[in-house]
C-alpha cells in the first residue's frame, strides 16, 4: 500500500522522535528534526502534508516553528505536541492556527487519526485551489457534482439502471441528493420525455395522499366535486417518485404493493380499473431494512421497492467533493445574485471542508447562497459563515468513536456556542440557562478558547 502522506516531525527528544518515526514509517514518509531552524529547512525543501512540532526546541520556540510555517503556506497543518500543557498555551497555538494541540503523554492512535485528518484537510485545499479554474460540469452527470469514489459509481449506477425498467430505491440523508438522482435516472431514460412526477409521501395525510395518487370519482367523498385524475395517470409512459416512502402506513403500504403487482388501480369510488405503464423510483432517508425489521413497513413491498438500491453517502464521507461544490455553488449564486465573487477565504474553507455537514449538500448550498448575499468584497470570508461551523478546532462527526475526553470537549464546545449564540453573549443568562455557575463557565470559557463578546 501506498504512504498515506508525508510528515515531519520536529522535537528535541531523540527518544520520541525515534518512537514516532518508527511507528508511523510504514504508513507515511517520516521526515525529522531535532531543533525549529532544521525543521524549517526541511520544510522548505520538500513538499509535505503536515508537520508535528514540539513547543520547546533547543534553538526556538515550537510556536514560532508554527508562525514561520504559516507564513509560508498559510493552510498547511501543524499539530502541536507539547510536555507542560497548559490552558493559555493551548489556545495560543489555536489562535495562530494549529490544527490541534497534543498534551504528551500522547497515544499513537491519537497522533495517526489527527494525521491522517490534517493530511485530508492539507490535499483538500491544494484541491480547490486547483479546481477552482475547472468548469465543475466536468466532474458532474445530469447535475449531480461529484468526483469522489463513491459519487463516480452512484454515475455508473444510474448509467445502468436508466435505460431499463427496474424499480431503484434511493437511500440517504436529507439533502444528499436523492430528488437529484431520481431525476437524473429518469432523463436518461427511454422515459425522458414523459413526465417525471414526484411525491412527497409524509407531507399529505394518508387519506389525501390515496386520492392525489390514484385520483378520485366524482361524489367519491365529501367535496370530491369533480372527477380528478391520480398522479399514477399523470407519470403514465413516465417515472413516478415516491419520496419518503418509510413515512408511510402498512395500510398504504399494502395498496401501494397491489398497484405495483397489477399494473392497475381504481379511482377512489369507482370499480372500472385503471391501468398504466409507470416506472417507480422510490426514495427514503430511514434505513426501510431496519422498518421492515420493526414491522414498521410491510416485507413483501420493501423487496418490490429494492430491487436495485441506491445508497447515497452523507457529504462527511466524501469530504473530497466539497471544493467542487463549494466551487459550484459560489459560481452559481454569484451570477444569480449579481455578485463579483473570485473565491472563498482559506480558512473559510477549511471550515467548510472540516464540518459534519448534518445537512448534508442542501445545507453546504444553503450556507453558501447566504454568504453570497452578505458578502461585501469578492471574496467569502470566515465571519460570514454561521457560527456553529467557526471554531477553533476540527469537527469530527458525531458517529465518531474517540477519546472520551475529546468526545466530551467537542460536546462542551458545541453546546457552549449554542447557548452563546442565543443568550447573545450574555454570560450570567448563560449560566442560568445551564444551571451553572458563572466562574465554571468563565473557565470552561478560557480552556476552550470561547470569547462571549463573539456572540454579543
Ligand atoms: N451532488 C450534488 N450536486 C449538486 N447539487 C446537489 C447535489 N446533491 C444535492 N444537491 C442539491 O442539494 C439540494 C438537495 O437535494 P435533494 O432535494 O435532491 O436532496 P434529498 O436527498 O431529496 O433531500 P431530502 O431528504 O431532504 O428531501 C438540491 O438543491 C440539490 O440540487
Ligand atoms: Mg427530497
């Protein structure tokens, strides 16, 4: 296997700076140094991913090492190691912009996992400041942007399954595309140029859902004042997009289930059946494996929707995708707003990059359209971001496993913003809020290097 990227490490301790270069050499291209002025040579020679560095050098302090790096590659990660943690300390280096801050005794796997992070973060803004010159229609099909490994075999996938019949379910997060590839499959289609009708299953009542669906018979309820044909009509030769379907009730699953066995159906009140020639694609953002497996959603219709199933991964699994997207969004709200914008901030876009991304691509657009509009210069600074993507550290997803300790400070940090955020700075409602003493948050404050004026 190939090194995962390459690392130098600066510390004046032969012994971990032997413990280190042996561990991680199989996986990385180790270079070291044992003083700040021979790191920085080797920094200048070669071309690296990151840099661990030590606060206490012989010749320098390990903060300068920081400074002087930075200078010359402002997005380049270092990770700084130090024996005499303190508070203050930390959260001078996040200000001068460490990736993170090790307290030594240090575990391996800790050292490996933000390396491999900084090493990801480093090759992501090399990549957008590389595409930001490429049309992102070059890395994109029907309208779906992506180049990540898994977005190319979702492409492959809907190349396939486009030109036959067969019933595709789509599962994924909100906002990670599934309307986008329900409709890229049906404009590849032989279906194209009949219609391509979407349905939101949870956003009707069940009752008005039957009728919007398979239409109804005049006098068929109270108010059916006409005859109204069902949307199974309306995608009759076409595609009919059945999102949400998990929202929906064994009742209307079983109805659902003898339209999609027959090929026919009734209108609400009348016994003449209908019959049509519809291709299904459904959609879910609950795992329907799992509703089948609570009895939540009928067996014989999960295997009939799944023939061919689409996972869509969540944007946090395919970070590499965010420059392009970024990129593309930019472009795309700045011609619609009318703006001048060249590009966005490297730190904003580190914080872009490094976000879970709970809303996944709707989100990430929604947050760019909103800087667009605010943005007075042509280029998109860190401030216009909302607050809960600016802080100081890399945000790991929730599903994350980590350190306890980690885990827990992510949770404070979160919560401490909030709860800012919507006191407006105001530290003694803050406190009351949490039910918390205001000298515990003051220094909860100080360690995690959380200003309240920020939020005023
Ligand atoms: N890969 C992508 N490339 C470009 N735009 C995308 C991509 N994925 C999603 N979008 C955009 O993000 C927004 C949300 O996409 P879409 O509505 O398809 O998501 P969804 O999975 O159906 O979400 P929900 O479950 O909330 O309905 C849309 O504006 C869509 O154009
Ligand atoms: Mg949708």
């Amino acid at each position: 296997m190939g090194k995962k990227g390459r690392v130098l490490i600066i510390d004046d301790d032969p012994k971990i700076l032997e413990l280190l270069s042996k561990a991680l050499k199989d996986n990385y291209s180790v270079f070291s140094s044992l003083t700040g002025s021979g790191g920085l040579e080797i920094f200048k020679n070669e071309i690296l991913d990151a840099a661990l560095v030590d606060i206490k050098l012989p010749d320098m302090d390990g903060l300068d090492v920081l400074v002087d790096i930075k200078k010359t590659i402002p997005d380049f990660p270092v990770i700084i190691i130090t024996g005499h943690a303190s508070i203050p300390l930390a959260v001078k280096a996040m200000k001068l912009g460490a990736f993170y801050f090790v307290k030594k005794p240090f575990e391996l796997e800790e050292i490996t996992s933000l390396l491999d992070k900084a090493i990801e973060h480093s090759r992501l803004l090399r990549d957008y400041r590389r595409l930001q010159n490429i049309a992102s229609e070059k890395y994109s099909f029907s309208g779906i942007i992506g180049r990540s490994k898994k977005m190319k075999e979702i492409f492959e996938i809907i190349k396939l399954v486009a030109s036959t019949d067969v019933t595709v379910l789509i599962e994924g997060e909100s906002g990670t595309g599934k309307e986008l590839v329900a409709k890229a499959i049906h404009v590849n289609s032989p279906r194209k140029d009949k219609n391509f009708v979407p349905v939101n299953c949870s956003a009707l009542p069940e009752t008005l859902l039957e009728s919007e669906l398979f239409g109804y018979k005049k006098g068929a309820f109270t108010g059916a004042a006409t005859s109204k044909p069902g949307l199974f009509e309306e995608a009759d030769g076409g595609t009919l997009f059945l999102d949400e379907i998990g929202s929906t009730s064994p009742a209307f699953q079983s109805k659902l289930l003898r339209v999609l066995e027959d090929g026919m159906f009734y209108h609400l009140g009348s016994t003449k059946p209908v019959k049509v020639d519809v291709r299904i694609i459904a959609a879910t953002n609950v795992s329907l494996e799992e509703a089948v497996q609570k009895n939540l959603f009928r067996e014989d219709l999960f295997y009939r929707l799944n023939v061919v199933k689409l996972r869509l991964p969540p944007l946090r699994e395919r970070r590499n995708d965010i420059p392009l997207l970024v990129n593309h969004f930019l472009k795309y709200y700045a011609n619609k707003h009318n703006k001048n914008i060249k590009g966005v901030s490297d730190k904003a876009l580190a914080l872009l990059v490094n976000y879970h991304w709970p809303g996944n691509v709707r989100e990430l657009e929604n947050v760019i359209e909103r800087a667009v509009i605010l943005t007075t210069t042509d280029t998109i600074d860190e401030h216009l971001l909302p607050d809960k993507m600016y802080r100081a550290d890399i945000t790991l997803s929730e599903t994350e496993i980590m350190n306890y300790k980690k885990a827990k400070e992510i949770f404070e940090r979160n919560y401490l913003t909030n709860l800012l955020r919507h006191t407006k700075g105001n530290v003694s409602l803050a406190a009351r809020i949490a039910g918390q003493r205001r000298q515990n948050l003051y220094i909860k404050f100080k360690y995690l290097g959380i200003n309240p004026k920020d939020f005023i």
